[in-house]
C-alpha cells in the first residue's frame, strides 16, 4: 500500500526521501510526492507516475544547491483508494493556509462529514482524497503548534493512519502518528528518518522505534520524543534490525521474486536453525513461551491469515491435526473478525501475516485477544504491529520479502507450521522415535528445494508450451490442495492469467464443464496418499481435451504416461511435500509471467502490505 518516508537531518532531503521511495517502490503504487521545508517555504512536487518520474521533476526544478540546502522532508508513494491517481490526489496535501503539508497512509473513514464541516467554514479542498480532509482538520486547530495540532485533529478522526507532516513555520520538525498503519523512526547521527517500513530506513541506520497506535511523536535530527494521544511523553524501546540494505536488493536477479525463490533453501535453513531438537524428537520455539503442560492443554486451533498466508495455514491444519490430534479450524482472517468468532478457554489462535501489518489479520488478532484466546503470531517481519500484539510468536526468519507475489515466506510458513505441530504433538501423543523421525525429515527440507531449483531449465520448458493460455485449473487432494490453491494465486497475481485452485474431487461438481483443449490442468500427482484418485481425475480431465501438467515425484515412472507434460520433485514424505512442491509451482507461475512480458513484481493493482480492509 502507500509509502511515506520523512527525513531531518544534515544530508540533502531530496536525495534520503528519494531513495526512501525507491526502497518502497516494491509495495505497489500510482503516484509519488515529496514536501520539503525550506527558508520558511514549502515546496512541493507530486503527480500520478513512478518515483523516477517524480526524481526527473524534482532536478529539473530544484537546483542543486537548493536540494543539497534542504535538510527536512516528507515524500510518498500513492497506492489509489479515495480517487483515481491524479497529481491533485497524489501527496503530500496541504491545508487551506498552504503552510502545512502532510502524507498519509490508511483511511479517514468520517472525512465526508468532517469535509462538509470544514467547506461550511469555508475551506476550499483540490483533491477527492480522504487524506486532504485530515490536513485541513489540523490546520484547523494549528496555532503555532504543530503537535499540538495534531492530537487535537486527530481526537475527530475514525479510522486509520499513519501519517507525517510538516509546517512552513518549522524547519526542524516533521510530526508523525499512528493509528492502524505502520511507521519506524531509524535514529542516525545528527539525523532522523521515519518510514512506512524499515527497508526505507537501513540504508542509514539499524536502530529503530517501531511506534504503536495512539502514538504521536515529534521527530528532530536529533531523535525523536514519543508522546500519546494526548500529548502526554512515553517511552519506546529502541530496537536493531537485524538485515542489512542487500538484503532488500537484487543481487544480479531480474526481479525480487526469482531472487526470492532461490533464497529458499537458505531461507528455510534460517528458519529451521536450533529449532530441532534431535534428542527428544521435538521442537524448541521458546517465542511460543508455553510449557509443555500448557501446550497439552490446548483443545482446539484456529489459524486466520490472509492470501498465501491462508493456504499456509490450510496446510498447517493437516499438520496440527495429523501430527498432534488436534482439532483445527482454519479462517479468512476478515471473515473471522466480523463472524462474532466462538473463542473456547483452550483455544489457540494462530495469526499468520508475512508482514504482520494486514488490516484483516490484525483485526482478528485483536478479537481472538478481546475474548480471552491464547493468540500466537507467525510473522516474518520483525517488529511489525502483529508480531508485538500478539507477544509471542515465532518469526519465520525468511529475510525481507520484497517481491509482491510472496514465495520463501510461504515456504518458511509451512516450516515453521510443520515444526509446531511436531512440538504439540509430542507434547500429547508422538513418540520420541516418531518425533526423531519427522524432525530427520524436516532437516532435508532445505536441500529438497535445491534440488527443485536445479530443474528450473526444465520447469522453464513447461512454462513455454502454456504461456499463452488465458485459463488454468490446479489441482490437488488432502494437503496438496492448498498448495494447488497457492500455485493459482502465484500465476493469477504476477501473469495475469485467469487461474482456478480447486480439490480435484470437486471438479466434476461443475467446473469440469469450462474444460476443453484450451483450458490446461496442472496437478498434484506427487507420490503421496491420494495419488491414484488424483491420477482418475486427471484422466477426467483428458477426457475432456485439456492439456494436463503433472507434478510428479521423481521415479514414479508409472504416472507420468498419464499427462502431456511433467514437473518432477524429489520423492519425499506427505508432511515436506508441500514445500518442493510449491517451489516448483512459484517457478512456473515466475517463468509463465516472464514470457508475457508482466512487471513480475509490481503486479497491477497489487501492494506488498494490505493495510485497508
Ligand atoms: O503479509 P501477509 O502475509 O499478511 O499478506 C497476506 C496477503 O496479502 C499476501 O499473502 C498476498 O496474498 C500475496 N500477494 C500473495 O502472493
């Protein structure tokens, strides 16, 4: 969604809120914008576009001097909801005075009735956005006080934010708050910069202030002093990130995503490292901080997650309920948080968020805790909203994911799953020797998806023969058929293609009637419990001309004369499977989109973080 970056401090302005913005450019976006303070003037820059675009405005208009002068600024990146990308509707806006600007991310849910309360008074808005409503509400109470101002306007506003602004009259500060939209303060020598998202933040410092809603603070170059909603000081720990800026970069990959895939294996050895416990058959995930007698004495689990996040947690509910007994509900995390959810004493629910900030996860995660529920996060981005609500957790550790089409943080979420289920379930009914083995298996997960990375050249033939397909079925049975759903969300979101994940089973419920020869089938013919019915299905779908793709374990000669074309995997237990798997399926989908020419990793209408409902 939308990006803010702010900057105070001794460099040029310009230059740190241009690379901030660049840094964001992954999370999807339509217009840009940048605000800067300069002898007692605002100048402001933005139009609907790339921020390359906006970086040609800012050197044809600024010269250089002027944009090595300038030491305080707000910049943006726009990802459309309240009007259609437009230089009016694009950030930073200003309030009817002209001498404050601000950036924003979230939504003003009154701003009609306060936009007709304030054109009652006589102010004069330019844009259709809610965000221009919010900065005239502030310059409505501002007097001198630009904090002060702040938490008076925001006292009226429902809805969420995360926003940062500034005044003409104040060269030295930018105020920033937040309510239900991240921001980071990075602490650098003699300078300050506050971003949507600490990628922005690396290049300059690792010591950060991750702020909590309701928080307001007043950010100079020499730090920044937190305060509540009603001005009142607070004090916030100052965390070390711990990645550095190449981490977030290509490294020589034409896009994130492929550089993303590749880093699996390490990614999941990241994710995997000290958490087996070999001796006793389990796992050691001390973020959970639950004993063994209190992880027995859960009853029943409900995962809520989002997109790739839910087909993880689909996955997850075969784990829990094979490996531990465990009953396990899986849910739409919006669905989950408006359904009035029956929350039993014993329940645990399980937040699922790759990067802890999705509106509708963290929405459930706040009603699982409201009525008493034991609420266990699974996020990969250290620090973000969900991750410090929920309080205990375990971090994927899958490194920054900046593509939009998420694939090593899937991937590290059924590790992470797969690893939980083997501790509750030796808390409750696994064997040592059981528990030995499943933790054997666990430990080759890293090298399996090397070895589905070493067939990528075949993987890429497949992908050639259906490039131009306009339609695609996926599927799968038992565990499998969520990573059939995942592999239709890959290819849908970054080749546009129209993509079906379905359970096999159900096909010939009614969608079996849209088969035809130009209608491929990719299933999951892996070598596991089901494989023979999948390979009826499959025959189901020839019968009706469809080209079909099997996903098949590598030996399992017998299968292969039943489809056109074969991906192979390495033959590997049902509880792993699903990880090569959607290896292969991510590079598929990567291939597919690369032959159409799609910007893999700014898909249309996409963000990296759902912050809005
Ligand atoms: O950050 P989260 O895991 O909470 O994000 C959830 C979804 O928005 C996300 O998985 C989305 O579906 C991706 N684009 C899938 O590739």
């Amino acid at each position: 969604m939308c990006g803010i970056v702010g900057y105070v401090g001794s460099k040029s302005a310009c230059d740190v809120l241009l690379g901030g913005l660049k840094r964001l450019e992954y999370r999807g976006y339509d217009s840009a914008g940048i605000a800067v303070v300069e002898s007692g003037q605002l100048g402001i820059l933005k139009d609907k576009g790339k921020v390359r675009d906006l970086e040609q405005t800012v050197y044809a208009t600024w010269d250089e001097t002027f944009r090595r002068r300038v030491g305080l600024g707000i910049a943006h990146t726009r990802w459309a909801t309240h009007g259609s990308p437009t230089a009016a509707n694009a950030h930073p806006h200003t309030d009817q005075s002209g001498r404050l600007a601000m950036v924003h991310n979230g939504i003003i849910e009154n701003y009609a009735a306060l936009k007709q309360q304030l054109a009652a008074k006589g102010h004069r808005f330019l844009s259709q956005t809610d965000s221009e409503v919010l900065i005239h509400l502030i310059g409505e109470f501002y007097q001198g006080n630009l904090c002060e101002a702040v938490c008076a306007a925001l006292k009226h506003v429902e809805g969420t934010y995360g926003i940062a602004v500034v005044s003409a009259d104040a060269p030295e500060a930018i105020v920033v708050a937040r309510k239900g939209s991240p921001l980071v303060i990075g602490l650098g020598e003699n300078e300050t910069i506050v971003a949507s998202d600490v990628s922005a933040i690396i290049a300059h410092t690792r010591q950060v202030i991750y702020l909590d809603d309701d928080d307001v603070a007043i950010i100079t170059r020499a730090g920044a002093e937190v305060r509540n909603a009603h001005n009142v000081p607070v004090s916030r720990a100052v965390a070390n990130v711990d990645w550095d800026a190449g981490a977030a970069e290509k490294g020589g990959y034409e896009h994130f995503m492929l550089k993303e895939i590749f880093e699996q294996p390490d990614a999941l050895q990241n994710s995997l490292r000290g958490r087996l416990d070999p001796a006793m058959g389990t796992a050691i995930l001390s973020g959970l901080a639950l004993s063994p007698r209190e992880l027995a004495g859960i009853r029943r689990i409900v995962i809520v997650g989002c997109g790739t996040s839910l087909h993880a947690g689909m996955v997850g509910k075969y784990y829990f309920e094979e490996l531990a007994g465990m009953p396990t509900e899986v849910e739409q995390a919006a669905e989950y948080r408006y359904r009035n959810p029956i929350i039993q004493p014993e329940d645990m629910v399980v937040a699922i968020s790759q990067s802890g900030e999705t509106a509708d996860t963290l929405a459930a995660v706040r009603e699982a805790k409201q009525k008493g529920a034991l609420v266990v996060g699974l996020c990969n981005v250290v620090g973000s909203t969900i991750a410090r609500e929920t309080g205990r957790g375990i971090y994927l550790h899958a490194g920054p994911e900046i593509g939009v089409a998420s694939t090593k943080a899937f991937t590290c979420q059924l590790a992470v799953l797969l690893m939980m289920a083997l501790k509750l379930g030796r808390c409750r009914r696994l064997s040592r020797q059981t528990g030995i083995e499943i933790g054997d298996e666990i430990r080759t997960i890293p090298d399996l998806v090397k070895r589905v990375l070493a067939g990528n050249d075949e993987i890429v033939r497949v992908a050639q023969q259906y490039a131009t397909a306009r339609d695609f079925f996926f599927l799968g049975r038992g565990c499998m058929y969520p990573v059939a759903m995942e592999g239709a969300l890959k290819l849908k979101e970054i080749s546009y293609i129209h993509a079906e994940g379905y359970h096999a089973a159900e096909l010939k419920h009614g969608p079996i009637a849209l088969l035809d020869d130009q209608v491929p089938v990719l299933a999951m013919l892996n070598d596991i419990a089901g494989r023979d019915k999948m390979v009826s299905n499959v025959q189901e779908c020839r019968a009706r001309h469809a080209p079909t793709i099997g996903v098949v374990t590598e030996g399992d000669t017998d299968v292969v004369q039943n489809v056109d074309e074969i991906i192979r995997i390495p033959r590997c237990s049902h509880l792993t499977a699903p990880i090569p798997t959607a290896v292969a399926l991510q590079l598929f989908s990567y291939h597919v989109a690369r032959i159409r020419n799609c910007p893999i990793d700014q898909p249309r209408n996409l963000a990296k973080s759902v912050t809005v409902e």
